[in-house]
C-alpha cells in the first residue's frame, strides 16, 4: 500500500508540470514572440538568454512528467513496482541537473535585467496580460512591475516545488516500511534536493548582487566588464581591502576574474593564473599572477579571511570549470587549488615576452614544466621552462625572410639562453635565377643535364703535378653553395655557437671546424655531396678562402691558395696533381665527422641533468612531471602551419604513490629475466621515469638525425650517440635503485666495473631501446653503403636469372651437396629449370634477419641459417656432417642469392657495430664475417668462385 507521503509527491508532481506548462504559455512564449530581432548586440544577448531559458524549461518539463509517470506506475502496480523505481529516487542526479540547468539559465537573465527590458519594449502587451500574469503570484503585491512580476512568475513556482520535494521526502524516509537500500535512496534524494535550495538561493543572491553591481558602475565600465555568465563574489565595498602597488579603488572578485578599479582604468586578472600565498601579518596576504604580485591589507584580521578564503575558493571553481555545489566552497574535490596548472596567457607588461602567448604548465605565476611560446613576429618557442625561463631541452624557431622560412635551434638552454650541446638550422636560402660569371679566372656556373650543381674553376697558370704539359685551366668541381639550408650539431654559450660543431646543409655538404661567438674559425674540413673533400680555411658562408687542399673523388688534388675574383667567382692559385691514386674512401666518400671533437658524454646533459637531479634528490613524486618529455610533430609541419609546436597538456596528477609503486617494482625484478621484463615495460611507459627519458632522448635523435640531418658522414657519431644513450639509461636504472634501497633501509649496491657495465648495457639496454632510434640510425647505413649495396643488388639480380642447379654449378658447390631431393618436377619440366627450391628451409630463415631491429636476434637468426644448411647437407649425406669454410662460403652465397635481402650491407655493419661484445670471437662473429665476404664477392663482377684465399683455404671442419 502506498504512503500518504507517495501521494502527495504525486500531487506536486501534477501541479508543478501543470504549472510549467501555464508559464511556458503565458510568460516564456509570449516573450520570445514579442520580442522582435534586435540589431544591438545587448538585445541580441538578451533574446539568446529567453532563448536559453526556454529550453531549459522545457526539458525541467519533460522531466517531471517522467518522474510523474514514474509516480502513477507505483500507485497503480503497488505490487509489482518498488519505491525505488521512482525517478525521484533511482535517477535523483539526473532530475538534479535539470532543476540545476533552469536555475542557471534563469540567474543569467536576472543579472542582465533580460525581463524588465523585455517588458519595457512591449508595455502595451504586458499591461493587457496583468490579470492572467498575477494569478500565478499569490502574495506579490499588485504595485509590483511587469518586469519584476515575470521574474517572480519564472523563480517562485520552482522554490515552492523544491521546498515541498525536501519536506515530503524526509517524511517519506522516516515512514517507509521499505528495505535498508530503498531507505538509503529516499535519504540521498532528501539530500540532494535540500543541497539544491542552497544552490538556487545562492544563485539568486549572487545573480541580484551582480545585477546591482552593472547597475552602479558606468556603461563604459559595464561594457568592458559585464557578461551574463560572470557572478560577483566579493566587492571591497562590502568587506574592505587594500590592494599594493595598484592602489585600487575597488576591488571585485568575480567567478572567473579578480577585476581592479583605478580610476578610468580595469586591471584583470584570469582566476585560473592566481596563487593565494598567506602572508606573515595577520592582516595580509598576497596573490601571484604572470606579471604582478598584490598584497592584499585589511585592518581587521576577520575581513582578511574573508578576502583570502573566497579567493581560494574562487580558484578552486575556475579550476575545475563548473560551479561548486550546492554553495561555494562546498565541492567535495580539494579545497586548495593546485600549486602546478596548464593554462594559455597572453603577457602585456613590456619586455621580452611583450604579446607573447604561453601555454603550457605553471608553478606559482611563472612557465614552470612543458609549454609552449609563441610570439606575435612567428617567433616558436616549445619545450621546458623554469621559473619564467627556457630551461631544459627546446625547440626555437625564429622566422627569417618570407612567410614559412625559420631559422630552427634544437638545443639545451639553461636560464633563458642556449647552452651546450644542441642543433642550429638555418632557413633555406632561395636563390633565383643567376647570370653567368664572367671574366678570365672567374668561377663559372656550369649544370650539366641531368647532373647535379658544379662550377668550373679555372687556374692561373699553374702547372699540373707529375705532367710536362701545361694545365688546360679547366677543371670541374662541385657547386657546393648555391641554395643552402643548414642544421649545426654543436656546443652552445649565451645563444651562440661557440665550440667545435658539425654544419650540414640541405645539399648534403658537410662542415666540420670550430666556432666562436657564433662565426668560424681556423682550419676546418668540407665534404660535398660527390665526396669531393676540401680542408682549409672558410667564410662564414662556406666559401673557400686562404690555403686549402681539394681532394676530388677520382683522387685528383689541387692545392694552394683560394680567394673571391672581383666578379662573382672564385679564384684558385696551385698544383693540381692528376697522377694521384683513388682515395681511401675512409677518407672521402666514407669520411665521418663529429667523433672525437667533442666528448659523447658532453652531449645532450640538458637532458640529463634534470634526470640526474630528480634521482639526488631521492625520487620526490611531487616532481616527477616536471621531469623530461614533450611531443613535437615532425618538420612537414612547420611548411602547413606554426601549430605544430605543441606539449602534452594534462592537470598534472598527484604522482606521489605512482613513485613508490615504480621504486618497488625495481626491487621485486632484479634478477636477470625479471628485469629484462621490468626494463622493457619501464622504457614503453611514457609515465615511468626511464620512459620519460627514453622518449625525450629519442625526439632529440630525431630532430638531430631526420630530414637535414640524415647525412652519411654523421652515421658514426649517431651510432656512438645511440651507445652512449643505452649507457646513460643503464645509469639511469642504477639511480632509481639505489633510491629503492635507501627508502627502505637496504645497503646499496656495490659500484659496477667498466666490464660489468658494458656487458649490461649492450646485452640488456641496448636491445631494448634501439627500436626507439633504428629507423633515422639505419637510414644512416643506408646512406653510407649506398653504394655497395646498389653493386650488391645488380649482383643479386644477375644471380637470380640462375635455376637451381645451374647456380650451383655457377659457385662451385661440389655435386654430392646438392639437394636434388628436394626438387619435385611436374609434368613436362626438367631439372635444370627449376629454380627457388634448394635449401629453401635456409632461404626462409635468413629473410627473417629483416624482421628484428635487435642485433642479437638477427645473429640467432644467422646462427639458425647455419644450421639449416648444415641440417640440409646431412639430410644429403646420410650422416652427420661439418662444414668446412670452403664447402659452406659457396653454400652460404647461393642461400644469400636466394633470399634477397635488400640493404644487406646496412644490415652487416649495423650488426656488427651495435652487436654484445661477448659474442666477439665466437661462431656468432664467424658467420657474420662470412656474410660480410659472401657480400663483397656478390658485388663482384666475376661471379665464378674456384677458391677463395686465404682464411678460407681450409678444408678443416670448424
């Protein structure tokens, strides 16, 4: 049976929807229907909010009918249906944020006055609508307004329902005869719509407030100031304060803004960008902002704790971008706002970021943690920040020229300035068309058809070395500077480059020497992009001037003395030698530039140090997100548009348990298989600290080895860079778990020996992070052994024309190893035309050195190749069967033939320089040289191999 109290509910469901509907039709409709199209922008807002408020009353509508027809099903099935399935009670949330919408759309029109000039301009209408209009309003007083009267028709039928729904359902929970559970739904409803009286007498006395407040200022003021959403909080009017240095007259805190009146002018201030610091005094406290620090004085100590906790509050509730409820202050989320936020700020003061926007992360009014800075002139700024300052690793970009052309710094900046080891890359100089160089030693313009850019050069009168004739005074060598981008890999001081660097150019031509405050200095080498190599002495822009030497790539040298002609040309006095041999191409064509010129372990410690400053000082996991890590999209981006400079931007989360959680999981995998696990988790986890290190030196080797930076000469200096990374990482581990065992009591563990280290961070780390970088470092052996592999395909290609049986033939595999066994004819086809079937078993497996990145894996696919041919030959035998070096050579070159693995060559040296030491002089290093010779005699032309010398000539097995 139901409750007296369930019909009632009934009831005022009944009256209220009825009610809702009587208002709609006579108040809300009449009012968006009378009110024709503004052409000013306050009518226009004004005809919105009625607009807003129409829906919201709807849908307060369509609600209480459900919970109406929630009510009827009750009473008619009593039986069948619970109390809990009424909407008041199962859905209690949901008719909340209805009631809740309606309030706020109606507090809206009450601070701008929307009904009273609503009613101003249709005073005819409204005076004929006063009989209906005041029987909705028992007890308003009919001397009232019109516009007064429509705000009371839209406000008191929803505080009477609301009052009513409070009262029947605390009666409704103390008489119940229903379940504990049905109980508890009855009390929770009670008190969620006693919490929405609060809410709507505090929304409409912060509603009246601000509506007062628009009243008493001037409409210049109101114009600057008002908008319908804003609610006064706080006026020193009303509680009184000073505020230092501005010496405002007034003082305003608003939801979303603390507003200072001095005079004619409004100081501003976004609540989001407010940190409340208590001050010493009793009476005092301050705030901070981006660009100014207030001192806020009272002269009783109560009205400066009015002042400091609706200020907190108010920070708190712009923070989290919704209304605290039922009241401010009230939220069940913390009561003090972060001391770390991610917000946008566009700074005013004069100075260096005068209309600059930041956005990103803050600590205490200052850039603290990742963002990014933008300039109105285009200038780009992304990366870390440190109390205001670029600090840490960054990205700048600064526009040179026309639109889309920036000069780009990768690099470490500590305190707003470059520092240490970092990038530079120049914007790209666009060159048009050029006349032609004239006069007698003039450097000539000279592009061949289908060639790439090359001068002529002529000499003055010199002789050629080891020749009795006279130099013809032509000859031709590369046109290195013509059009030029540059990327510069180097040390840094106070902006400039300063130190010994490496400059590569878009043209692919190479430099090497030594800067100071920003220019170059003494002797240097260039590499052009033919491998012709010049050493010698430079102008800022690359032109050979003083004594040098040309090293050409057919060996031709021409040494002495360089200089600009009067024209535009380039003169040349010296010995050109034509008598020369081919060089090394160690020393031209393979020449690698950067190792040795600058300590490994000096580059990229802006990286580093902030890693090695959070393990001192001992893990605090409040500190964690201000450690490494920021995303920036790849380079194509920069020509489409300056978005590309972007951070992670997340309120930062409280890591502190996250960082005990990490500390214990060190501890509980130290043996050897559990940590290979725990690492390889730890470097794919972009929140784990070696994640975050891991991710932000791989960003560092793409922006210093992608686009310009993917140039042959640099592959040695990024497979050391790549080295030294996997040892920093290894440190990296050994810190966090000596900050494991310190927070727990335990001795640490004793210091490693170099060999102890090497094996760890070459047979662990190494496999583990190199997936991060292999795709810019084997682009690097692609370009280096270019040209080897392009001779390997051609010998590839000339191999796989062979059937089977004919190329065996071809490499002198002796017949009683031929697996002819293996071979099924069909009908009609010989032997000698099949082709892809012999040692097929070895041919698969050696295909799957390409599908690993992690050197060991692709020796143990070497070693399984072996295997399978060996495996093969016994099958032919009959018996178990050992190989010896000059049977398994042909063999291992048919298998290699067959497979076509493409850039083998990158694919050898890229083993045989990132493989574990350990398997140095093993049968692991025995295979791979004997891949290395099947390699080079595949590039040969004569592809016949009757013996092989030395080594090889060995018929022992091994």
């Amino acid at each position: 049976m139901c409750s007296p109290e369930e019909e009632a509910l009934l009831r005022l469901e009944e009256v209220f929807s009825a009610t809702l509907a009587r208002v709609n039709s006579l108040v809300l409709l009449p009012l968006l229907e009378t009110t024709p199209e503004p052409s000013d922008p306050q009518g226009r807002e004004g005809l919105r909010l009625l607009q807003r408020l129409h829906r919201s009353s709807q849908r307060l509508w369509e609600v209480t009918e459900e919970s109406l027809h929630s009510l009827r099903e009750r009473l008619c099935h009593q039986d069948t249906v619970g109390l809990e399935s009424l909407l008041l009670l199962q859905h209690a949330e949901r008719v909340l944020q209805a009631h809740v919408g309606y309030i706020e759309s109606y507090s809206s029109c009450v601070v701008v006055q929307a009904f009273q000039k609503a009613a101003k301009k249709r005073r005819e209408f409204w005076r004929g609508q006063r009989k209906a209009l005041w029987q909705l309003l028992p007890g308003v007083s009919s001397e009232a307004s019109v516009g007064t009267a429509l705000a009371q028709a839209l406000h008191q039928p929803l505080a009477h329902h609301v009052q009513q729904y409070v009262l029947l359902l605390l009666s409704l929970g103390d008489t119940a005869a229903e379940p504990h559970r049905t109980r508890e739904l009855v009390v929770h409803a009670a008190t969620v719509f006693g919490n929405l009286q609060s809410f709507l007498r505090q929304a409409l006395d912060q509603a009246l407030a601000t509506q007062a407040l628009w009243h008493s200022l001037s409409s210049r003021l109101r114009d600057v100031l008002c908008t319908p959403e804003r609610r006064l909080l706080q006026d020193s009017q009303d509680v009184p304060v000073t505020v230092t240095p501005l010496r405002a007259e007034r003082v305003l805190l608003f939801d979303d803004a603390l507003v200072l009146l001095q005079g004619h002018s409004v100081h501003t201030f976004d609540l989001k960008l407010v940190w409340v610091d208590p001050g010493q005094d009793r009476c005092t406290f301050h705030l901070l902002t981006p660009e100014e620090e207030l001192s806020f004085c009272s002269k009783a100590p109560q009205d400066r704790m009015v002042w400091q906790w609706k200020v907190t509050q108010a920070v708190c509730q712009a923070l989290r971008g919704k209304k605290d409820f039922p009241v401010l202050g009230a939220d069940l989320e913390p009561s003090e706002p972060p001391t770390c936020r991610c917000v946008a700020y566009t700074f005013r003061a004069e100075g260096r970021l005068c209309q600059a926007t930041y956005e990103g992360e803050w600590c205490r009014g200052r850039p603290h943690g990742r963002g990014t800075l933008k300039w109105p002139d285009g200038r780009n700024h992304v990366g870390n920040f440190c109390q205001g300052l670029e600090h840490g690793f960054g990205i700048r970009l600064v526009p040179q020229g026309p639109e889309d052309r920036f000069d780009c710094y990768k690099c470490h900046w500590r305190e707003g300035s470059m520092c240490g080891y970092g990038i530079c890359e120049p914007a790209a100089w666009i060159w048009g068309p050029r006349e032609r160089p004239t006069g007698p030693a003039a450097l000539q313009v000279h592009r061949p058809l289908g060639e790439g850019p090359a001068e002529r050069i002529r000499c003055r009168g010199g002789r050629c070395q080891q020749s009795t004739q006279k130099c013809p005074g032509m000859i031709l060598i590369p046109l290195w500077l013509l059009s030029r981008g540059e990327r510069y890999i180097g040390m840094w001081q106070a902006d400039l480059r300063h130190g010994p660097g490496v400059m590569v150019t878009q043209a692919g031509v190479c430099y090497q020497g030594t800067f100071q405050a920003d220019k170059m200095v003494g002797p240097g080498i260039l590499l052009s992009e033919d491998d012709s190599l010049y050493e010698g002495t430079f102008t800022r822009d690359l032109t050979l001037v003083g004594k040098g030497k040309v090293t050409f790539p057919n060996g031709f040298t021409l040494e002495g003395s360089f200089g600009s002609g009067a024209g535009k040309g380039l003169h040349t006095q010296g010995v050109l030698d034509t008598a020369a041999f081919p060089p090394d191409p160690s020393s031209t064509r393979k020449r690698q530039l950067g190792v040795g010129i600058f300590p490994m372990e000096s580059h990229w410690q802006g990286v580093y140090g902030p890693f090695r400053d959070f393990v001192s000082a001992g893990c605090p996991g409040d500190e964690q997100e201000a450690l490494l890590g920021f995303h920036v999209q790849n380079s194509r981006e920069l020509r489409k548009s300056q978005e590309y400079l972007c951070c992670e931007r997340t309120q930062p989360e409280p890591c502190v348990d996250r960082m005990e959680g990490i500390l214990d999981e060190l501890l509980l995998h130290r043996e050897p298989r559990a940590l290979r696990e725990c690492l390889r988790k730890a470097l794919s986890n972009s929140l784990h600290p070696l994640g975050k290190l891991l991710r932000t030196l791989m960003l560092t080797f793409q922006a210093t080895y992608a686009g310009i930076g993917a140039n042959k000469h640099l592959q040695a200096l990024a497979q050391e860079e790549v080295k030294q990374h996997a040892r920093e990482l290894w440190a990296a581990y050994r810190g966090l778990l000596q900050v494991a065992l310190q927070r727990k009591g335990q001795a640490p563990e004793e210091d490693e020996d170099t060999e102890t280290r090497d094996l760890q961070v070459h047979g662990l780390v190494l496999p583990l992070m190199l997936p991060s970088f292999y795709s810019e470092l084997f682009t690097l052996y692609l370009l280096l052994h270019e040209m080897e592999d392009s001779l390997y395909s051609q010998g590839i290609a000339n191999l796989s024309l062979f059937p089977d049986t004919k190329l065996l033939e071809f490499l002198d595999v002796q017949k009683h190893l031929w697996p002819l066994k293996d071979l099924t004819l069909t009908t009609n086809q010989r032997l000698s035309l099949v082709r892809d079937k012999c040692f097929l078993s070895a041919t698969e497996c050696l295909q799957k050195i390409i599908t690993t990145v992690d050197p060991r894996e692709k020796l143990e696919v070497l070693e399984r190749t072996y295997g399978e041919i060996e495996a093969t030959v016994s099958r032919v035998l009959g018996r178990e069967h050992k190989l010896p070096m000059d049977d398994l050579l042909p063999l291992l070159i048919y298998v290699v033939s067959r497979a076509r693995i493409q850039h083998l060559g990158a694919e050898i040296h890229l083993i045989r320089d990132m493989m574990d030491p350990i398997h140095t002089g093993g049968l692991c290093d025995f295979l791979l040289t004997a891949l290395e010779s099947c390699y080079e005699h595949i590039q040969k032309e004569d592809m016949r191999l009757h013996r092989f010398p030395g080594r090889w000539d060995s018929r022992e097995p091994w």
